[in-house]
C-alpha cells in the first residue's frame, strides 16, 4: 500500500470516532472473517487477540500471539477496502521502543490503528508509568496511527469496586496526556460511570459489546465505538460444534452457513490489494 493509501484509511478510521455517535466495530479472527465483515458494510474491521490467537492454539493475554497478530494483518490490510485496528494486547513487551516498533510496522503496513491493553502476561494491570511509557513511545513512532488505549481495571475487577472507577480514570488521564488517540474500557456498563469517563477525558470512548445493550442510552453517554471483540468468533466455534452434533445425531444446524461457492468467490473478489483513495 502506498503511503498516501495508509494516511487516507487512518483519517477515515479516525473520523468515525464521533462521542454520542458511536459506530459498531467488529473484529475478525482470519482472513475469511474479515473480508465477511468487510463485505457486509462495516465501516472498518478490527482483530480480536482472542481469537487470532486461539486459533492457533495459544492462550489470550499471556504475550505470545505477536507472529501470528503480525502475520493476519499483513494478509489483511491490503485486500479489504475499510480501515484496518489491530489488537495487539500489550504490545507483546514491556520495553516501549520494541511496542514502538510493532506499531510502527503496523502502520508501514497500512493498519489505521492498534489497541494497547494495561494487562499484564503475568497478571494484574502493568504500573501506569511503564504503560504510559509505552504509549507515548507508540504515539511518536507511528503518529498517523489510531491509539486505543486500552485500561483492565473493569475487565479484571482490580481492586474494591467502589475503586475502579476513579483508577480507570486515573489511568485513562494519563494515557490521552501520553498521546493516545481513543480509550477503551472493557466490562465498563454502568451507564453513570460511562457518563464520568466521556466527560472526564477528553477522547472518544470504546466500549465492549454486550447482548441487549440500548445503544441509544450509550449514545446519550456519549460513547464513540463499540467494538465485539471475540464475541463472533466464540459463538462460531459454539455454532461449528453445534453443527457438528446435528450432523452426528440427525439434527439440524443452529444457523444457515455460507456455501462453498459463495465463500469461494468472496476470498476471490478481494484477492488483490484494494483501493482506499
């Protein structure tokens, strides 16, 4: 892709990040998912650490999906004609020029964005100086690049509850003064404590989707994106298994598939790099 290609398709993902307008973000696990998305309208795609690297057998969180991460965006942001974010974990390292340089690869790629948790492999949340370190170090090697800074308070359930509010704001203050672009807080729904993040710190909110939610209220809270994270890609493994059963036991699947030819001729329509200008 060309380096014009790659500025256009970061300002495209950037300017979809509207507070009280927030756009759906589904996130891929392969190659064929993501053309699917893409195929379907959605504005961009992301990926989902979860299941880029459950597919190949490794454990989500723990550090060890970088290859595979890289490998699934160099096959991917060339031949869909959305913005392409790629979630990265923590960056697969506490060193901030090694994040650095992921990021910036990412970006020489094409990618429109990349999402940064505060997560540590081993357990817990990384100290706010390092993961602040490493989103600054990110933001000045790759400055076209979406930052989603993303804070674990909420998803680990780090310490009393009636703390994590004021930790996570603690934390997301520091990364937007580091320079991330976007803020994330997965496992974040109460709806007062989403109106606090959104008027608290100025950078357009990411929320994780969940079954049910009244997207009009997250509007009203003022919310920027929702992104589905491995959700599509747990319930395809439950729909395959499910479809396996019936097939063994004289049922009937839980969902009409894609055909084969159809499924052909989708790999086929985008196996050229796309056009974003």
């Amino acid at each position: 892709m060309s380096a014009l290609g790659a500025e256009f398709a970061a300002q495209q993902f950037a300017a979809l990040h509207q507070p009280g307008r927030p756009f759906l973000l589904p996130n891929a696990w392969d190659v064929a998912s993501a053309l699917m998305l893409a195929g379907a309208g959605f504005p961009a795609v992301g990926t989902t650490s979860m299941g880029v690297t459950a597919a190949a057998g490794l454990v989500d969180g723990a550090g060890t999906g970088r290859d595979e991460t890289l490998a699934l965006a160099s096959a991917i942001v060339p031949r869909l004609p959305v913005p392409v974010t790629v979630d990265a974990e923590g960056g697969y390292s506490d060193d901030p020029a090694a994040v650095a340089d992921l990021a910036a690869g990412l970006a020489a790629l094409g990618a429109a964005g990349i999402n940064l948790e505060d997560a540590a492999p081993g357990g817990g949340l990384r100290p706010l100086p390092v993961q602040a370190a490493i989103i600054s170090a990110v933001a000045a090697a790759a400055p076209g690049l979406f930052v989603n800074a993303r804070t674990d308070v909420y998803w680990l359930r780090a310490g009393a509850p009636e703390d994590r509010l004021g930790e996570a704001l603690r934390r997301l203050h520091a990364y937007a003064d580091a320079g991330a672009s976007g803020i994330f807080v997965p496992a974040l729904t109460d709806i007062a404590a989403i109106g606090r993040v959104t008027a608290e710190v100025s950078l357009p909110l990411n929320l994780l989707w969940q079954p049910g939610q009244d997207m009009a209220e997250l509007a009203r809270a003022g919310v920027a994106r929702i992104s589905t994270g491995s959700g599509p890609y747990r319930r395809a493994l439950a729909a395959g298994l499910a479809t396996a059963v019936a097939a063994r036991d004289g049922g009937q699947p839980p969902a009409p598939d894609i055909s084969y030819g159809d499924l052909i001729d989708l790999l086929d329509s985008y196996s050229t790099p796309r056009s974003r200008a």
